[in-house]
C-alpha cells in the first residue's frame, strides 16, 4: 500500500489569537509556532480580525477557525505555559538533520513572546507540539471536508467523494456502479490521504488546490470502475447555502444544497416542517404537501444523501439505496453520526432560511 508518510519529517506549525495567558489572563493577539525538521518547516498563522479567528497554513489564504480549536489553542497555551518560553534560544550542534522550532506570541497589553531552537527545547516543548499537532490537523481536515465531484466521466453518473470532518469518507463511482467506498482520511503536509476500509485493500492521494482534490496515481490505487488519470480534478461542489438551513429534531446540520430547479422551488416554501417517519431501515421520509420540479435519476444514495422522491417527498438518508431519486443536497456529517440522527424513531425535519 502505497505512502506518503515519512517517518524522517513530523512538521507543524500555527498562529493563534485571542486566547488567554496563563499567568496575566491578557488577550493573545498572536501566537505563531513553527516546526521543522529533515524536510521544509510548515507554518500556521492564525490571527485576530473582525470576522473571527482567521487562520492560514504556509502562508497561504486564510479561513476562518473553528471556535472550540481556539478553546483547545488557549488551554494548550496554559497548560505548558509557553509564556515561560520567552528569551529561549536553545541549539545543540552535535545532532544533524534533527527539529528546530520558532514561536512568536503578542498580547493585548504589549507584552511579546519569542523563542526558538535547534535540537534543544524548552521544558514542555514535546506535549506542546504533539498538542498542536492535533488541533491544526483538525483545523485544515475542517477546511477540507466537502463533497468533491470527478471532472470527468463517472460509471454511469456523478463520481462524487464526501470527506467528513470526523475523518470518514464514501465514494461514488455512479449509478452503474455496485460498489460504496469508505473509509477513513486524513491530511499530511499537503497532501490528503485515504485508506480504504469498505472491501477492497486501497489507498489513494490527492494534492490540495483551491476548491479541488488533484490524483496523484503514483501515490494511489486505481479505483474500482472509473480510470482517473494522474493530476486529474475531484471539484468541490458548490459551498454550503448558509441561507437555507436545515434541522433535524431542533438540531441543525450542516448541508451543502445543490443549485437545481428543485431546491430552488423548495426554498420558496420556507419556512417548512416535515414529519418524517422511518423506512426500510435506511431512510427517513416525509410529505412535502406538493410536488416540485424534479429531474429524477438512477441514484446509488449515501448516509446523508438528501432526495426528492416522486417529486413531493422528501428522503433524508442513514443509510443506503438505489432508485430514480432528484438530489437535494447532502448533510456534512459521518455514516455514524446519521445513523444516531435518524435510526432511533420518527424525527422532525425543519428547513429555514
């Protein structure tokens, strides 16, 4: 199986804002810690702006962090009270080809933080970077979780591939197609990685561009059906529609819409409640009270799928199907977290603008 990993290089790096010291309680403007080793040093930056906490990775374009991240961040900051760091400067030249570090940190009040080293490290360094190393792969998984759509020919249909920001993932090769990939992924350097775990013994890798999952078949398996070309483009569908949102038992989740005749028509009937009642063991399903537009197709459903079934039911999946469906959208969340959504008895759908 091939891999990307190596055990030569484990890099991170980060920024962080407005979190609190652990010894003043003054607001952190800036935290920034570089890690680097026997390949290049990888960076994250994340700062403090009037839209929230913006994060970047090498410099590259921001997105906004999850707010719990910066939670985990300041407790990190705390409790290896990296404030203590400041004037380290630490190198120890008999180690060759071993990690250096850079931290930089600003406060509210004025105060700054600075250190680095080369092979030696301040009291609290390793459980601070192995910390860090979590909270900044969640953060870029976060960013990267989406439903990606294979620019080219898919068996029959769509090719899609739903990454979660659990670390699950399915795949469709389309309607002809029998097989449901799955498995689990994961993101290293600049590449994302994903085993399969759902039959047959595969891996692939992607490269990382702007809205969209580069194949790169050197470092991959072929899939089942579909021959993908090296440097191909998996496209990340169209971005979530804040403005339509969607609950489930008076919980929201978080739902990408398709940009079709049929949502379009759905959303002039907001705010709408639906009864949803259990079905076949793998649905939920509920009256829309009429019909819409419908472009109905031989569709192969995954946990999360959202369908209009004969024009006015609408089908909310946990499971699977295969049936002439009009897709709706698709809710972010893993197979096992839509299993406990909707397995346990008959829910209310609610969809808001």
């Amino acid at each position: 199986m091939k891999r990307l990993l190596s055990a030569a290089a484990v890099l991170v790096c980060c920024l962080f804002s407005f979190a609190r010291s652990e010894d003043s309680g003054s607001v952190l403007t800036r935290f920034y810690f570089m890690r680097g080793g026997y390949m290049a040093p990888h960076s994250y930056e994340v700062t403090l702006t009037g839209d929230g906490y913006a994060i970047t990775e090498n410099e590259g374009k921001p997105w906004i962090l999850d707010p719990s991240l910066s939670k985990e961040l300041t407790q990190v900051v705390e409790d290896q009270g990296m404030k203590r760091w400041d004037g380290f400067r630490g190198s120890n030249p008999h180690v060759l080809d071993g990690e250096s570090f850079s931290l930089i940190m600003e406060f509210a009040d004025g105060t700054k933080v600075h250190a680095s080293g080369e092979n030696s490290f301040p009291d609290g360094y390793r459980e601070a970077s192995s910390r860090l190393d979590g909270i900044f792969e969640k953060a870029v998984m976060s960013r990267i979780a989406g439903v990606y759509r294979y620019e080219g020919e898919g068996f029959g249909g769509d090719f899609t591939l739903t990454l979660n920001a659990d670390g699950s993932y399915t795949f469709y090769e389309g309607t002809l197609s029998s097989y449901m990939g799955g498995g689990t992924w994961w993101v290293y350097l600049n590449a994302v990685e994903l085993e399969e775990k759902n039959g047959f013994s595969l891996s692939f890798t992607f490269g990382v561009e702007d809205g969209a999952l580069v194949y790169l078949s050197d470092w991959s398996d072929p899939f089942p059906y579909v021959k993908v070309s090296d440097m191909e483009k998996f496209l990340r569908a169209e971005s979530e529609d804040e403005s339509m949102k969607l609950f489930v038992d008076g919980t929201q989740v978080p739902v990408t819409w398709e940009h079709n005749d049929s949502v379009a028509a759905l959303r002039r009937l907001l705010p709408l409640t639906v009864k949803m009642s259990m079905y076949g063991g793998f649905e939920q399903v509920g009256p829309l009270g009429q019909s819409l537009p419908r472009d109905d197709k031989q569709t192969v459903t995954a946990p999360g799928d959202i369908v209009l079934y004969s024009g006015n039911q609408i089908v909310l999946f946990y499971g699977s199907n295969s049936w002439t469906y009009t897709r709706l959208g698709h809710v972010n969340l893993s197979p096992e977290e839509m299993a406990v959504l909707l397995s346990r008895g008959d829910v209310s759908l609610a969809i808001t603008e």
